[in-house]
C-alpha cells in the first residue's frame, strides 16, 4: 500500500510539539499552527539559499512563511537577488 503523501502538518510554535490535529499544544497550551509543506520536491522545502549558494535559514522556506511571514517572503526575494 502506498503511503498518503503529506499535505498538512500541526506544529507548536513554541516547544515543536507534533499533532496530528490543530488546536492547542498537549504539551505547553499554545495554539498549534497548521502548515502545508507542499509536494516533495517543491522548493518551499528547502532551506532558504541565496543565488550564490550560501544557506541563510536552516528552517525549510513553508516554516518561515508561516511563523514570520512578510520577513521570509522579503528575504527570499532578496536571496534570488544576490
């Protein structure tokens, strides 16, 4: 049998708490963000990386968007353009 691929994740903001439904972190309280990672090979998986290379963010680009979003859409666009 074929495994489902991903289409959501729940992650807690503060502790990284998975869960497989949103609404408050088990572990902390806080309220759990939901994201969508996107298909396998789609490059909002990948770590923020300039033109030339250099690695600005280890965080996966879907993370930054959505937990500080404006500031990752307006680096990215800045590392397309080094």
């Amino acid at each position: 049998m074929a495994e489902e691929p991903l289409t959501a994740i729940c992650l807690c903001p503060n502790c990284f708490t998975p869960a497989n439904e949103p609404g408050k972190c088990q572990v902390c309280g806080h309220e759990l963000l939901v994201c969508r990672p996107g298909d396998p090979d789609d490059p909002c998986r990948k770590p923020l990386v300039t033109a030339s290379g250099e690695i600005r963010s280890q965080a996966p680009l879907w993370w930054l968007l959505h937990t500080v979003g404006e500031v990752a859409r307006v680096a990215a666009r800045k590392a397309r353009e080094m």
